[in-house]
C-alpha cells in the first residue's frame, strides 16, 4: 500500500522543459513526492544540486552540461520511503549552439533552414566566409541552406550537421541490491532521437549469471524489467540493458537470502516479484460427467504465492452446470430426468515449473465441499418433484499450463473432478472432465 501511495504522488518536472547549450544555464527540477520520502537526483548529462524540501514539494537545480552539440539529459528521481523505492524520469532535450563557418561565393546571402527555423541570412566575407550561429535540435541530422550571390541567382544545398552520438537509455534498480528471496525489478528508461520518450523501443535485458528478463512497458519510455540471481550467487552481477543499438550497464550486489523458504525447488516464471504475491480471477469450462452429462464450470480464483517457491495456495468459488440425466424412477421400467447444478468452495495447491521463459506447467489439487441440488421429473408423466439438496465433498485435480500475459497471466488446464454418487436423490456421479481456462489479474 505504501508504494501504491507513492507512486500516486511521485510528479517530476522541469522548467524550463527544453534547454538551449550555451544560452541557458539550467533549469529547475520539482517533483512531488509524499512527506517522510528520500530523494536522490541523478542526470545522465550535466549535474543536479542536492534535493531540497519545499512544503510537499522536493526541488533541485539542474545545470547543462559545458557541450555544444545536440544532446538530451536523462533525468532520474529516486523516491526511498518506508522501504519501498519508485523511480521517476524525464528527459529534458538541449539544443545544441555553435557557429558554423561556411564557404561559398563573397557576398552572397546565406540563409539555413534547420527544423522548420530560419537562421540569417548571413552576407559572406570577401574570402567567401558565411559564419551561421546554428542551433539545432536533438534528433536534427541535416539542414538547407539557400543561397543568394550578388547577381540575385538562388540555389538550395543540402548540409549535414553530422551531430555525435548522445546517451538516449538509462536504467536503474528499484532496490539496492537482488537475492534468490525477492527477485528485483530494474526500469530502463529510452528516448528517441529528438529526446521523447520511446514507446516501441526494442528492449532487451542480459545478465552475466542468473536469470534476466523484460517484463513489460510501465509508462512513456519507460520498461520493467526483473532479474533473478542464481542459488548460491555471491558478490555483484554485471546487467547490460540494450536499446535501439544502445547499451546501458550495472554492477548490481547479490545478497543472500534472509530465510530458507527462499530456496525454490526449481525454476519458475511465475515467482514473486515480492515475498508474498496475490493473484485473483475467473476461471471457466466446459466437458462432460464420466456418466455422459455435458458439464459447464465457473469460479472465482485467488492464488497466493509465498515468497519465490513455485507454490501457491487456492482458494476457490464457484458452480456448475449439467445436462439433464436419466436413471431409474420408483417405478418398475420406469426412467426419470435428473438435472443437477451444484455450487462449490475449495481449497488447495498448485505447483508450477517453468517449460520455457514466461511459461509455466503446473499440477493442481483441491479439496472442498459442494452443495449438490437436483430436480426430477418422474417418468413419461413428467410430473415434477421437489428438489433436493445435499452436501458432498469434492475433489479436483488439475494440470495445464501458466503464462505471463499483461497485469496477470492466462491459465489453461484439464481438470478432473470427482465426488459422490446417490446424493441428493442423484443415482450417478457428477465427476467428469473438463478443459478449464481463465485470467487471473496480480493485485499485488
């Protein structure tokens, strides 16, 4: 809840947002961030003051770094509070000042087009000289520029700026260190060219040991991504972050986990992203009873996972459906209609092992009990009978498959069910088979 909170309030701005190198000398960061937190400024290029408490609001200054060419600053906030960490960014672009020397005809008139912004015109020496104080853009590669002689003829040449490379991925962790017992979550912030933040950058996460993944893109430019250290890891783990050809590194500690339930049995997509993890959704199916009755299921699911085992517990509600059935009346040669319907809670397990990256095949058991209701309509007459009702134990067994989609995962399974026969005035079984799936939302 602490973190929900945080990343309520957490709010980082500059102003101005955009900076020209050279004619200005900075801007004012704020973010806001809730009462108690601990703020850490950082920027990829340039330098930003120590952070200072203003009413709810924490502020710094940022200074441009002492360049010429086009870059963009990567601005990082990092929120600690009540041992929770969120990570917010910015990017601010700078544009980029410096005078150009150009040679053309003396005297001519040289205007430069860059961007969509007129610079000039210039009149050129009697050497023939233009000097052009160009500002461009990041993400700028070429200009126009329109040149006049002093006989009024007009040509248009292309120019390449020839800007150089400029850091345009950050990433950072969401704690200080990563251990067996709570995988960590890294972020990787991406911008364009022109200093935006890239929604559809290719991402990738590689570790030199352990296991390291994207996960999903959480905001503009920004992605998560989580890496699981092997057992036994000791010292640091070095990450490298890839983006658009871009690499970002980091030293990451390994420190060794606090309890020994930590210790998974074997690998799995699903672990936690923290100690505890709670799953809930709806799962349905559709199959038949072993006695040929078409069966339809719907229940309501939540899984809580414990710390990274490959465990979690179920709790589970939900009904069933049933064709009708026929069985012998109080009649001699005479056969009745039974429909059944039952409503059912459960409890149970289910163990997962990863079969490839973000995929997880899982056994399930459960145990519960079902309330069994029947209606009857006796023989050809089809007078009907009271329904009964009656509780049966239930049990079902299921195994299927886990996999990672968006906020949750999606579950597909076969289960089996079993459970009583003669109940509530039922002469058969309603155990069966059916083909179960469903989603299930991480709620934390």
């Amino acid at each position: 809840m602490a973190l929900i909170a945080l990343l309520a309030a957490a709010s980082l701005t500059a102003d101005p947002p955009k900076l020209i190198l050279g004619k200005d000398a900075g801007a004012n960061i704020e973010l806001q961030a809730p009462a108690g937190a601990k703020v850490t400024f950082s920027a990829s290029a340039g330098s930003i003051g120590e952070a200072r408490r203003e009413g709810g609001v924490f502020k710094a200054r940022y200074t441009a770094p002492a360049l010429k060419a086009p870059s963009v600053a990567l601005v990082l906030a990092q929120i600690d509070r009540d041992g929770e960490r969120e990570l917010a960014w910015l990017a601010i672009p700078l544009t980029g000042s410096d005078t150009m020397e150009i040679e053309t005809k003396p005297g001519s008139r040289v205007t430069a087009d860059v961007a969509g912004h007129a610079i000039g015109p210039v009149t050129a020496d009697a050497k023939g000289i233009v000097r052009l104080p160009m500002v461009v853009p990041p993400g700028v590669e070429k200009a126009t520029l329109h040149i006049t002689d002093k006989l009024g003829n007009t040509i248009d040449k292309p120019l390449d700026l020839e800007p150089p490379p400029f850091t345009r991925m950050r990433m950072a962790p969401r704690a200080d260190s990563a251990s067996i017992a709570s995988p960590l979550l890294l972020e990787i912030f991406v911008v364009r060219r022109d200093g935006t933040p890239d929604d559809r950058a290719t991402v990738d996460l590689d570790a030199e040991d352990g296991d390291a993944e994207l996960r999903r893109r959480i905001g503009r430019g920004v992605y998560l991504a989580r890496y699981v250290p092997p057992a036994g890891k000791t010292g640091t783990v070095h990450l490298v972050g890839t983006a658009n050809g871009q690499q970002a590194a980091l030293d990451l500690p390994i420190a060794a986990g606090q309890v020994m339930i930590a210790r998974p049995f074997w690998k799995s997509s699903l672990s936690a992203e923290r100690p505890w993890t709670i799953g809930a959704g709806l799962i349905g199916g559709v199959g038949s009873t072993f006695d040929g009755a078409t069966a339809g299921t719907a229940m309501l699911e939540a899984a809580l996972r414990i710390e990274v085992l490959p465990l979690e517990v179920l709790l589970e509600a939900g009904g069933s459906w049933f064709t009708a059935l026929t069985q012998p009346g109080p009649a001699l040669d005479a056969l009745d209609t039974a429909r059944p319907r039952t409503t059912f809670v459960q409890a149970g397990v289910r163990l997962g092992k990863q079969l490839v990256r973000g995929v997880d095949g899982h056994l399930a058991l459960a145990l519960g009990a079902a309330s069994q209701s029947v209606s009857r309509t006796v023989g050809a007459t089809g007078a009907a009978q009271p329904s009964a009702h009656a509780w049966t134990p239930h049990l079902a067994f299921a195994f299927g498959a886990n996999m990672r989609i968006g906020p949750g995962r999606a579950l597909a399974q076969l289960q089996l069910d079993a459970s009583g026969s003669n109940v509530a005035g039922l002469a058969t079984s309603l155990g069966g088979v059916q083909l179960m799936a469903g989603y299930l939302v991480t709620v934390r």
